[in-house]
C-alpha cells in the first residue's frame, strides 16, 4: 500500500469516527438540556462540581490512551462547560417567555 | 416516576455515552498517532488547516443540534489540537531516539 493510499485509508476512518463522535456529543446535549429542565422544575442549581469531578474521575480511571489525563479532562471539560451554557440559554429562554 | 429517580436515569445514560466519547476519542487519537507517523515519513507537516476545515465544514453541515455549530466547532478544534500535540510529542521523542 502505497503511504498516500494508506493516509486515506486512515482518514477515511477519522472521518467515520468524526460522525460517531457529532453523534453522541449531540445526544449528550440533549440528555443534559433534559437533565436541565428537571433541575429547573426541582429549584436546585445546574452547575454540579461534585457531580463533574465524579465524572472526570471515572473517565481518566479507565482512559486507555494515547491521550494522556489531563487532556482528557480538558477535552470533557468542555464538553461540560458546552452542556452547561446550553441548559443555562434554556433556562433564559424559558424567563423571557 | 419521581423527579430524582428520573435524574438519575437521565445520569445514568451521560454516563454511558461519557464511555463512549472516551473510547471513540481514544480510537481516534491512535489513527491520528498513525497519520502522524506516516506523514513523518513523507516529511510533509503534520498541521493540515485545509483538511481541518474540511472536516469542521462536513461535521456542521450535518450538526443535528442542540449544540450550535460554533460551540460544535469549538469542541472538535480542541480535539484536533489534542491530536495535534500528541502527534508532535511522538516526532520529539523520536528525536531523541
């Protein structure tokens, strides 16, 4: 296999990989605006440190590489601070009606 | 069912999907280490903004929602840039080989 052929043959499997991943962060998004809505029916405060750090924690204890830990939290951090600001746009949504 | 057995239904399934953000990043940073390897021997550079976009542009272009494709934008560009770092720690160290 020539080392063209074979970058495309790895990326093609990137670009696969790109679509499961839009995939399950968008299902993700909408677990979390639901997650959301029920906090907002209860009264209690969206942002959950304890609940991040137990998730973070649980995510790096079987991270099986080759991202190393750290960038792992980072990358879920994000995607946390992501989820957290869409409930809060909801939240601002649902005042201003 | 109650407001607190229904969040933890909801967690429980964030939790799943946490499981399989972590092993599809993790796959894709391994194919990333590859490309990183075989872009090392073509002794082309590793930072490709052309297909960066192209893989930002087709990830929007079926972005699903809830996420906006900024906030989707931005996630996929710290993934990219993770993949990035890694691929550029590999060709360090094999410097120092």
């Amino acid at each position: 296999m020539s080392m063209s052929e074979e970058l495309k043959q790895l990326r093609a499997q990137v670009d696969e990989i790109n679509v499961e991943l839009l995939n399950l962060l968008s299902r993700r998004a909408e677990l979390t605006k639901q997650i959301g809505d029920v906090k907002t029916a209860q009264g209690v405060n969206k942002f959950d440190p304890v609940r991040e750090r137990d998730m973070l924690d649980t995510i790096v204890s079987s991270n099986p590489g080759p991202f190393d830990n750290d960038t792992m939290r980072h990358l879920f951090k994000q995607i946390f601070k992501a989820s957290l600001d869409l409930q809060q746009q909801d939240h601002q949504k649902a005042l201003l009606v």
